[in-house]
C-alpha cells in the first residue's frame, strides 16, 4: 500500500506549480502509485457496517483531445497531466462500477460498459472484477442508476439482443433522466460520438422493462442510501450518499469526468459534459459538502484509488485517495 502524506502533496504541488506559472497548487499523485494502481481490479472500503467496493471495467488511456476542457488552453490540461506523473499527450480513461454490501444484499451502482465497443478495447470487465473481489453477480439485488449514459447502463443489456443481464433485479433510476432521453426528438441531437444511438437504446431498453422503478427528488432509496442531486454531466444525474453510524461515503458518478486533478480546478469546463457551466456549480457544492461533511467521495472516471477525501485550499480544493 502506498501512503502520500497531504505535507508531501502540497510540498510537491508548491514547487511544480510555481515552475509552471500556475496560480495555484495542483495535488499530485506519484507515479508509482499510478502504475501500481493499473493492475488491482478492486478497492474495497468500510463505510460503519457497510462494505464498499470499486470495481473497475476498464482502463483505457485515449490521445488527449483538443477542447477537453472549453475553457482551458491544452498547454494548461498537459501541465496537470504531467503535474499528477502521467504522460501529457494521453487522457486516461477510467470505468469503475461501485458495489455496495449493505448487511445481506448486494446494490451495484450503476452497470459499466458491458464492454460496448464505443468504449474501446480493455472494458467490459465487471465480472472479472466482482469475482476478483469475491462478489457474485447473482447476489445482486438492486441496481442504483446515477444516470443513463452508456458507459453507466450498456451494463445491463446484452451488446447484440438487448436483452437483459440482470432481469431479476431492481433497477432504479431518477425520472429526470428517463424524462429527457425519452423526450420527442432527443434522438436526433447531436451529443458527441458515444452518446449516438443511446436514446434509442434507453428507448427500447429500460424505458419498457418491467422490473425499473423511477424516483424524483432525493428520497432513501435503501436502508442507508440517500440521492445527492448532481445535474450538469447529464440533466438528470443523481449522486449516491451513504451513511453508517457518523460515517458517509458520497458515490459521485460523473460530477468530475476528467482525470486526474480536476479537483485542483474545480472552474474547468468539460466538453463531455452536456451543460458545462451547471457541472462546475454542482462540482463546487459536492465538494464544498465533502469538505464540511467529511465525506469519503469516489467517482468513476477517477484513477485507481478511486476514493478520498477533500480538504479546501483557497479556490482550490487538495484530494487525497484512500486505500
Ligand atoms: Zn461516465
């Protein structure tokens, strides 16, 4: 296990931060956590008496895109990425489904890829990694939908039939985003090449399953498992808190979908994120709220340890993975 001590990440962030002219300080993660974190398929974290773990589906680094980011330069998204230990030119794409075990049943939030080929080689590995993890994919009682985007829910259907993976499961889903993505016309928006097709997918998918249930607002879905809403990514993104004892875990789906270090730049507009500037507000609240709450947080798109906590640093905030 590796420890990075917040002394050593801010020592280390002062002096790369001043050489690159950056107004503020970046955390940093070393490299040989990086590498280290690239062949463990789970993490498991203990939330009172809840079992959680994150699970990955696939890792995938991608040529860094021009306009990743709307309102930031490419010279400023490279100097993060070297600032974190990872080679500039890649944007490393990560997938990670957390399960939870709340007393005897099992919850998966949200389903992965199911490997769908818009995601590219390498995902798709949720069985592999629930297995590794000593979870069974039968035990699965009840799947929580932060919101439906493929890489969230192609999980549970099958990639040629349509059929479903988990058909004896509840799977629950804010009505926000069945709403929009089965609104008329929401077919033929233009909304970025891994989102061609979704619409009609959900359309002849989820939106008539039988064993689907919608919520609105931020009920208690399970024992001990309340809905944090989080729009911008999406319309309709939910995030997933959970509350053991005096203890909370905050499953933040997409609230930042660039990794590393976007905590470090909470302002950043990402291209992936269909209303950009909302996402930046619900980003600022969410973690505003993991620093007074301290919460443990993990996201999906997040490297390995994809879990932590956050402290504020001036307009800045400093996060430091756990596990
Ligand atoms: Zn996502």
């Amino acid at each position: 296990m590796f420890e990075i001590s917040r002394r050593d990440m801010i020592l280390g962030a002062a002096g790369s931060y001043a050489a690159f002219g950056l107004d503020k300080p970046i955390a940093f993660v070393g490299t040989a956590l990086a590498q280290q974190s690239t062949t463990q398929l789970f993490r498991k974290y203990k939330v009172g008496d809840i079992e959680i773990f994150s699970l990955v589906d696939g890792m995938r680094d991608v040529p860094l895109p021009e306009g990743v980011v709307r309102n930031v330069g490419l010279e400023q998204v490279k100097t993060v990425l070297r600032t974190a230990g990872r080679p500039d030119s890649q944007w490393p794409r990560r997938y990670i489904v957390m399960a939870v075990k709340l007393r005897d049943q099992l919850v998966l939030i949200d389903s992965g890829t199911g490997g769908h080929t818009v995601y590219g080689a390498g995902t798709g590995r949720l069985f592999e990694s629930m297995a590794a993890a000593g979870l069974d994919p039968k035990a699965v009682k009840t799947i929580l939908i932060s919101h439906l985007h493929g890489d969230h829910i192609y999980g549970l259907m099958n990639n040629e039939t349509n059929a479903q993976v988990f058909p004896d499961v509840e799977v629950v889903i804010p009505a926000a985003e069945m709403n929009w993505w089965t609104r008329p016309g929401v077919e033929t928006l233009d909304l970025g090449p891994t989102r061609k097709g979704l619409a009609r997918r959900i359309q002849t998918t989820l939106a008539t399953w039988k064993n689907v249930r919608l919520f609105e607002g931020e009920p208690e879905l399970l024992p001990g498992v309340r809905v944090v809403q989080a729009p911008g990514h999406s319309p309709g993104m939910v995030t997933h808190l959970l509350s053991s004892g005096d203890k909370q875990f905050l499953i933040s789906a997409d609230v930042v979908n660039f990794a590393p270090q976007i905590h470090a730049n909470p302002e950043w507009q990402l291209a992936i994120d269909q209303d950009p500037q909302m996402a930046v507000e619900t980003r600022k609240k969410i973690f505003d709220r993991a620093v007074a709450d301290k919460l443990t947080i993990s996201g999906t798109h997040w490297l390995m340890p994809n879990a932590g906590t956050f402290t504020r640093d001036g307009n800045s905030y400093v996060f430091v993975a756990e596990g």
